[in-house]
C-alpha cells in the first residue's frame, strides 16, 4: 500500500464564491471547505482556474490560501494553485502558501508565451526553492505549454515534481510517463477521465465535480482506483450515469457549468467575474438538464 500523501486523493480544485457584486465571500468559501472535508473529499485546490486565480487581487489570492488552510479539517489537504506568468511570481506564491500552512503546491508552467524545455525546467527548479512539494499541472490547450512525458520525466528525476495533473485526456500518455518516471504520481486532470486513468495507476485526482456531488464522484474514483476488478463493474455504471455532466469539467465554460451544477443542487455556486459572464441561455439549459438527470438517478450528494 502506497503511504497517502497529501496530494493523493481526491483534492477538489474549488470553485470560488463570489456575493452577487464580485466580492470575494470569503465565508461562503470556508464553509464549501469544510463541506468538502465532511463529504470524503481528501484535499482542496485553491487558486486554480476553476478558482478564478486570473481574476483575483494579490490579496485576494493570498487571503484565499489562508481561508482554506484555516477551515480544513484535520487531514484535509491543501495544495495551493501557485501558476503565474513566470517563475519569480510563482515562488513568491509557493512561499506564500508555505508561510500560510499549505501542505503542497500545484504549478502550471510558465505561460507567458510557448517556453521551451530548459525555460520550463528552470522554472520548476525555481519554484521548488519554497519547500513545498510540487504537483505539475499539464494543460497543453490552455498553456500552450506541452509537459511531455520524457519532460516531466527530467523535472521529477531532478526532484522538482513529485506528481503530475495530467490534462491532456489522454490516459495512453499516463503509461509512458511510468515507464519513464516510475515514481511519479499520476493524478487524473480531466473529470471525464477517471475510470480510464484511475484503471492506469492513479493515486489522484485534482477534481471539479466535486464541488457540486461530492460523495458520487468521490465513489467512483475509489472504485476506478482501488485495483479491484469487482469494483470496475459498479465504477462503469456510475462512470456511464455521470459522463454526460463530467464533460463539462473540460468545456471552455467549466467555471461557469461546476457554479451552475452547484446552484442546481442547493448549493451556492453563484457568479464569475469576467470576462466570464452569464452562459447563453441554451448552454444553461443544457447543464441544468445534465445536473437534473443527474440528481434523478441518485447523485445528488
């Protein structure tokens, strides 16, 4: 059995509440904290992209951190989205979430134009200066930046990746980032890929569903991860049952779909600030639908 670590699980990249004039509400996002931590979840991502990290202050971002490490429950992990243009802001953010009691850190790289290999291993180098153990996140569309597997390969073996986000969904990448980095831990990037990355070897998946049904989708990554064969018959069903929703974890409207998926279910998921703003019409219906039918077969929770 491998020991847990505190990037292992699932570990919710939460979503941010916002009051109805974009103000952080901080309260609100202590509360959804704690929620998480009694629905199963294992960990909680602040200040990724589902949290809006673009859109926030210098305070706001830092204030975030230490809300989240305050409001978790013993053994709740927290892993500080710490992605910024370049690797200097990047530090001062992993120093941050050191300082505040984050127990690790997930770090984009470099997205301020297509870097190339050694821009994007110096960068992790740099950032590992903090202490904090590092998760990599790989998200190619968004970053334009490749994390290839022979180059996470080469930041882990310098010890400066303990873990990667694959969000390629691509689960026939996770095979060749094994062979070529044994001990590196896979955490699954894509809501619509559990069941194939969890069957590849997953210890962990950095989540967005999980804000609105926790305790479905927290069943089916232990299910796809747990290496039972039985268990594979009771993940595809649930793996069927939700995929339709879970799409919408990679769709260019994610924030705006999880918040809206939260409101439908009783939660607050409430406004983004922009540039998003609120879906068109058809898109919304179509995600309220999706969560409908949802909570209809009995993930509502």
């Amino acid at each position: 059995m491998t020991e847990k670590k505190p990037w292992h699980g699932v570990i919710v990249a939460s979503a941010l509440p916002f009051t109805e004039d974009l103000a952080v509400d901080y309260d609100r996002f202590a509360d959804h904290v704690r929620f998480l931590g009694e629905n199963g979840c294992d960990g909680i991502a602040p200040n990724g992209s589902l949290g809006e990290y673009q859109n926030l202050t210098a305070e706001e971002r830092a204030k975030v951190i230490e809300v989240a490490v305050d409001a978790a429950p013993e053994g709740f992990s927290v892993m500080a989205g710490c992605g910024a243009y370049g690797a200097l802001e990047s530090l001062r953010w992993a120093e941050q979430a050191a300082e505040a009691g984050a127990d690790c850190v997930m770090l984009l790289p470099p997205n301020t134009y297509r870097a190339n290999r050694e821009q994007v291993k110096h960068h992790y180098a740099t950032v590992a200066q903090a202490g904090l153990p590092i998760v990599g996140y790989n998200n190619p569309i968004d970053t334009k930046v490749d994390l290839v597997p022979d180059l996470i390969a080469e930041i882990h073996d310098a010890g400066h990746m303990v873990g990667v986000k694959e969000f390629t969904g691509d689960p026939r990448r996770i095979y060749q980032i094994q062979e070529l980095a044994p001990n590196i831990d896979i955490l699954i990037g894509t809501d619509d890929s559990v069941l194939e990355v969890g069957i590849a070897g997953a210890v962990g998946w950095v989540a967005g569903y999980p804000n609105a049904i926790p305790q479905s989708t927290v069943e089916l990554y232990r299910l796809s991860t747990s290496g039972n064969v039985q268990d594979l018959e009771r993940a595809k069903v649930i793996y069927r049952d939700l995929h339709k929703l879970l799409r919408w974890d990679t769709k260019t409207e994610f924030v705006e779909s999880i918040k809206l998926s939260m409101d439908v279910l009783g939660l607050y998921g409430g406004p983004s600030r922009p540039p998003r703003l609120p879906l068109p019409q058809q898109v919304a219906d179509q995600i309220i639908a999706d969560t409908r039918e949802a909570a209809a077969k009995g993930y509502d929770k």
